[in-house]
C-alpha cells in the first residue's frame, strides 16, 4: 500500500513516467535507482549534519530497494517521498535551530536594554559576540546545541549575565540609597536623639552638662531604631550610665524607652539591647 504524499511530488512523478516513457535507453526501474541513490545520499548528509532522519523514511528507502525489479513504479515514489520528508526534515531542524537562537539572543538584547543604569554589561556584550561567531561557524545541529561553545549557550550566557549585572548595580544602588538615609538620619538624630536624652536627664534630676550625651548603634536589620548612652564625666560613687531606645517615626526620633527595656520590647530588633 502506497504511503500518502504530497500532490507535488506526485505530479513530479507523474510527469517524469510520461517522459520515461518515450525515454528508449532509460527505464522506470533506472529511474528508481537513481531516486534510491538520492535517499540513500540524502541520509547521509542528514546523519553527517547530526539531524535525526525519521525510521519511516529509512523503511520507504528500504522498502523501495526491495520493489526496484519487482514494481519500479511503487519504488520510484518511495525513493522519492523518502529523500523529499528527509531533505525537508535537515531545512526544518536547521531552521527550528536558528529560531531557538534568535529568541535566545532576543532575550539577551532585552536584558541588556532593561538593565539597571550602571550596570557592567561587559561580560554580557562579549557572550553575545560569541553567540554571534558561534552562529556564523556552526556545520552541525550538534553545534547549534553545543552545550559549552554554541551559539545558543552564549545567547543564553549574555542574558544570565545581562540580568546579574542589572542585579548587582540595583544592590549596589540600594546598598547606597540605604547608607545614604542612615547618614541623613544619624546627622538628624545628633539633634533629635541628644535633646531627647537632655530631658530625659532632667526629667529625671540630673544635669545633662554633667554627662556625655552619644548615639551608640543603628540596628543592622532596620535603620529605624537606634540606641543612645548618657555617661557620667566623671565617675563618682553611686553614679550610672543611661541607656535609651529610640524610633524614626512619621521622620522624626522618638523615645522610646529608658534607662533599660527587654530585648524585642515595643517591637524593636533583637540587636537593640541596653
């Protein structure tokens, strides 16, 4: 039973009977051999070319070796359909890779456009030029996939790189943002902080001129707690240090508690101790 085929290729065949047949020194059957031949070659260039040749195909070819004396005509099509799905299946694998690399490289472009301002797209600039290189000398599906230096793996490099880069100038911008603030609301807690501490000494019968009124930590996990000390000049019998909680609420620092409190106490971080 004939497998079903293109209307063209069977109008091509067709055509070429009615010219073999006027053809004295050429034979249905010679013709056959020849379209073997074809599909035979075309198999190999496909396996040379690392593309994976269906085994339907391989069987027409075969089957159409065995009709050669018995049918010529029946193994005139097979050899024909065989190296048409063949030639068509290495165009659609080198197509389907090039496509493959083309979204890639797609990506690697948006990544590098989008990326933070600042950030070093040198390594990503230089992966794609690879991309690029790798694409022009690929033969082969095989180096279209290469897993360490194919044009696709450095496509998909540049736009890892893009995005890492875009990452760490967004840290590192974030990172300076954050030191920025605390720097702003430090200098502002010099003012706010120490005239909190003052009247909480004289709030509580003593006299701030006799202390050394400083802003001790930042909390390492929120830049909106603080804690403060109020130290004696000089050390007399019976006399302590302070030590105060501060919060930056609604832009300000409040007092939060004094002279001593509980770890976490009013929601402060752990490292807010007295």
């Amino acid at each position: 039973m004939f497998k079903k085929i293109a209307l063209v290729t069977v109008l091509v065949i067709m055509a070429s009977l009615l010219l073999l047949a006027g053809c004295g020194d050429t034979t249905v059957q010679d013709r056959a051999s020849d379209q073997i031949n074809k599909a035979n070659t075309a198999l190999a260039r496909a396996s040379a070319k690392g593309v994976k040749v269906s085994d339907v195909y391989k069987k027409e070819i075969a089957e159409a070796q065995k009709k050669l004396q018995s049918d010529s005509t029946e193994a005139l099509v097979l050899a024909t359909d065989a190296k048409a799905n063949i030639e068509n299946d290495v165009k659609d694998a080198f197509a389907i890779a090039e496509q493959t690399f083309n979204v890639a490289r797609g990506a690697a472009e948006t990544a590098m456009s989008t990326a933070q301002p600042g950030s070093d797209l040198s390594q990503a600039k230089a992966s794609l030029a690879k991309a690029d290189a790798a694409k022009a000398a690929a033969k082969t599906i095989p180096d279209w996939y290469d897993a360490t230096k194919g044009p696709i793996y450095f496509a998909n490099l540049a736009a890892q790189q893009a995005s890492a880069a875009s990452r760490a100038a967004a840290s590192s911008q974030a990172a300076q943002a954050t030191a920025a603030e605390m720097q702003r609301r430090i200098e502002q807690g010099s003012t706010q902080m120490l005239n909190l501490m003052s009247r909480w000494l004289v709030a509580n019968g003593h006299n701030p001129a006799d202390f050394k009124l400083g802003i001790t930590k930042i909390s390492s996990s929120s830049i909106d707690w603080a804690t403060g000390a109020a130290t004696p000049l000089t050390p007399l019998y019976g006399s302590q240090n302070f030590s105060f909680l501060f919060q930056y609420v609604n832009g300000n620092w409040e007092l939060r508690a004094a002279p001593s409190w509980t770890r976490g106490q009013f929601g402060a971080p752990a490292d807010m101790v007295p």
